[in-house]
C-alpha cells in the first residue's frame, strides 16, 4: 500500500474527526445498559441510531435490526430473544475478501453517581480524555467502524472491491446470551475472511496492541448449609459451626499464603510478555501504598497466562440487619479467570472437586449458576495480522506489541466454531486509564485518533486483495 494512500486516509480521518466525536457523543447519551433491572427501550434506541450511523455510510446492500432467541432456547415455540443488534453487508467484487466489523452498543450499569465526576451519560471533555459510561467500552469500537468505512468509500469511491460485514452487538455486557443463535441465524450475511474484535485495547496511548491471549472465564454461586435454621449465638456459639465461619474457611483454601492460586488441576499457559514493573501495577490498578501485589512470576505472566480466583459477591446479613445470631447459610459468588490453553468445563470440575473436598465441619454446598468461557490463543502468522500490524504502525508512529488480555471475550469461541477459517483480530480503543465498567471511563482522544487512522488503513489494505 502506497505511502500516498496511507496519508489520503489519515488526512479523511483528521478532517472528520470532530463529527466523529459529536456522533461518539450523541450515541454516549444513549443509556443502553443491557441489564435486566434497566429500561431496554434505551438499547433498542441505541440500535437504531447504530443503524442510522451505518446507513450513512453508503456503501452497504442492506442494515437491519436483528434479535435472535437466548441459547439453549432456539426449540421453544415463544423463546426469549436477546437485545437488538444491527446487522451489515456489502458484498465483496472481483474476488476481493470480506472484513466482519464487530462491537457492542450495550454498556454496563453507571453504578452510584456520586463515584463520577461528571454525569455518566453526559459525554465531557476534561482535557485529552472523553469521559461517559460507553466513551471506550465500546461505542468507540462502533465509531471507529463507521469512521474506517467512510475513510475508505472516501478515498477509494464507494465502488470499491472490499466485502463488507457488520456485527454490533447489544447484550455483550450482559453474557451475549444470543450471540451464539445470532450467528447461526445470520451466518451467511456475517461470514468473512478475517473479523476484527474491536473490544480490547492498546499498551498505552502511544503505542499499539494486538490482542494475541485471552483469559478464559469461570463463574458460579456455592451455596454453603451449615444448620437447618437460625439460632442464637450467645446459645449455641462456640458449639455450632456457622455458615460465615464455614464459608471463610472453605475459601481460604483457595489461595497460597502468596495469593496464588491453590487449587490441583488449574494450569498456566506460556507466555513471552513485555516488561511492566510493580510500579506500572500501582499506578494503573490503584493498589494502596504498602498493600503488596500477589502471585508468582512476572507481573503480566500471572495477569495473562495463570488462573486466578476472585470472590465477588457474598449473600448474609449487612450489618444494618446483623443480629446475635448464627447465620444457618451463605452463598458466594466465585468468579475465576482461565489461562489460555485449559478447558473452562475442566477448570470448573477442578473448582468445585477443591471445594467439595475441603468443606469444613461437613458442611453442606451447592452450585447454581454456572457460567463457562473459553479463552483464546491467536495464530498470528496470516496475512491479516500482517495488515493489520502494518495498519497500526502506520497509524501510531510505531510497531505494535503482542498484548494478553486478563479479562475475558467468551463469545470469540462462538465465533471460532462458526467461522473456522477467518483470521480474528482483537483490536480496541482502550489504554491502562480508560477504567471500562468502572466509574469515570473514558477515551483518550489523541490515542483514539490514531485507532481511526489504524482501522481506515487495514481496511485499505484489505481492499487490495490478501
């Protein structure tokens, strides 16, 4: 790809920019929180302005609005169907390949207002950063699609030979429970060469990723019986074990006085990673001074290819309603993160044995809930990862890093099973201090921009012919 083309392409970028941003913004106002306490009138809204957003691009035969029923309920004669998505497709000319564009519109709950410095879903500027619930995750990840397609129709006039696909998903921060039954229902508009995941993030702000590891994800409540009922804990304190003692000491099991994990049968994969010292860790995660940092090994090694186990939610009394009494029951919910290469049904039979096997005074567990992902390894030696790795130097001034991802994308397994043959690449618009799903997310412009430039110039090079 010319030089030449490559700068048309940053210059289309740069000069639309600003309408990017407004565009970015009026979608951010939207609050489509896919969760089921919440209005889902908003994330039909959100749909709509996506397909609005697509259809003035040009260049596509059709954009649709599309739900498909939850999984496992394809049978049912009145399934449940999941959010709306907006589906996409230009077909490819004169054998030219077909790019699958994905992100999400959904966006997970604000949480307390007071935690923000500024309303969540009033899109601010406060120096180089956008801050609003969705600015990066991940209504940015649909505007950078709809900036690289205009870029490109731009440049190359909107008869170019490059096939076209468009996945926007709008239940991804709640499980993507249809994901699966959307692609078969719609896997000839949505099959492609190669399907970029615009859902991850880059290094820093100056210099670009390739996401090539995901963590895969186990999730579940154990319910943990100790007595049929309640009773007095003057009484019978000191003679009955409690569901609370019980429950702290079953989950003491699960970690290494260091914090690594305990559990027999969890594995690690291996992974080359970057260097990141302990003072990058306090300053991107917030730990406290004089709190240290757990696990073995390098930093990123246990952040990308060990298994970790977290606690994050405990069902008992709060304090307001604590009485003098022994708590016959409590459930916990675990949420544990996969290291690429172990099967999530294995990781989760592991689990489970380590918990039943160390319950103590006998107590009594259950399990509810299950929710398995597979974690994801990428073969980088295709020629769209080639693309895109020139893409992103192209776009950022340098080469990029191969980047593992703690979190997880479970969905991409879906994607792999449909889709066999294209080349996945995990893109995003994120960096260390865009804080996704926490109060104060934001979007580093500057850095955003160079995403734009990125994408618009992988789709050049795509249009070219792989």
């Amino acid at each position: 790809m010319s030089e030449a083309l490559e700068t048309v392409m940053k210059q289309h970028v740069d000069t639309a920019f600003d309408t990017t941003i407004e565009e970015l913004c009026d979608l951010v106002r939207i609050p489509s929180v896919s969760w089921p306490a919440f209005d889902p009138a908003h994330v039909q809204a959100s749909a709509e302005k996506v397909a609005e957003l697509m259809r003035s691009t040009g260049v596509f035969d059709f954009v649709d609005i599309r739900r498909a029923p939850v999984d496992g309920q394809e049978n049912e004669a009145d399934p449940e169907l999941g959010h709306p998505a907006v589906i996409a497709r230009r077909a490819p000319k004169n054998g030219a390949p077909t790019v699958l564009l994905y992100a999400h519109h959904d966006v997970q709950p604000p949480g307390k207002d007071e935690e923000w410095d500024t309303p969540p879903f009033e899109p601010t500027q406060r120096g180089d950063r956008l801050f609003a619930r969705g600015a990066a995750d991940d209504k940015a990840g649909v505007m950078a699609h709809v900036s690289a397609i205009r870029a490109l129709a731009a440049t190359e006039g909107d008869d170019f030979d490059l096939g076209i696909a468009v996945f926007i998903e709008g239940e991804e921060e709640w499980a993507s429970q249809s994901f699966g039954n959307f692609l078969r229902e719609n896997r000839d508009e949505l099959a492609a060469d190669a399907i970029i995941v615009a859902d991850s993030g880059n290094w820093d702000i100056d210099t670009p990723a390739l996401t090539v590891a995901l963590r895969g994800a186990v999730a579940f409540n154990v319910k943990i019986d100790t007595m049929a009922h309640a009773t007095h804990s003057g009484m019978f304190g000191g003679a009955i074990p409690d569901a609370m003692l019980a429950a702290v000491k079953l989950l003491g099991t699960l970690w290494n006085e260091d914090g690594s994990v305990a559990v027999e049968g969890l594995t690690s994969a291996d992974l080359s990673t970057p260097e990141y010292d302990e003072a990058r860790l306090r300053a991107e995660s917030g730990l406290l001074d004089g709190v240290s940092p757990i696990g073995r090994g390098e930093i990123l090694s246990r952040m990308w290819a060990q298994p970790a186990i977290t606690v994050t939610g405990i069902d008992a009394p709060d304090i307001a309603n604590a009485s003098n009494t022994l708590i016959p029951s409590v459930t916990v919910r675990i949420s544990a993160r996969v290291a690429p290469g172990q099967d999530p049904q294995e990781f989760y039979d592991a689990l489970t044995g380590h918990l039943t096997a160390n319950a103590p005074f006998g107590a009594k567990l259950s399990f509810e809930d299950p929710g398995l992902g597979q974690s994801f390894s990428v073969d980088t030696t295709g020629p769209a990862v080639a693309h895109i790795r020139a893409a992103m130097e192209a776009g950022f001034g340098r080469a990029p890093i191969d980047m593992g991802i703690g979190g997880s994308i479970p969905f991409i397994a879906d994607l792999v099973e449909e889709f066999p043959e294209a080349e996945i690449l995990v893109t995003g618009v994120e960096d260390p201090d865009s804080r996704p799903h926490s109060p104060n997310e934001s979007l580093h412009l500057e850095s955003y921009r160079k995403v734009l430039v990125t994408e618009a110039i992988f789709l050049a090079r795509m249009n070219k012919g792989l």
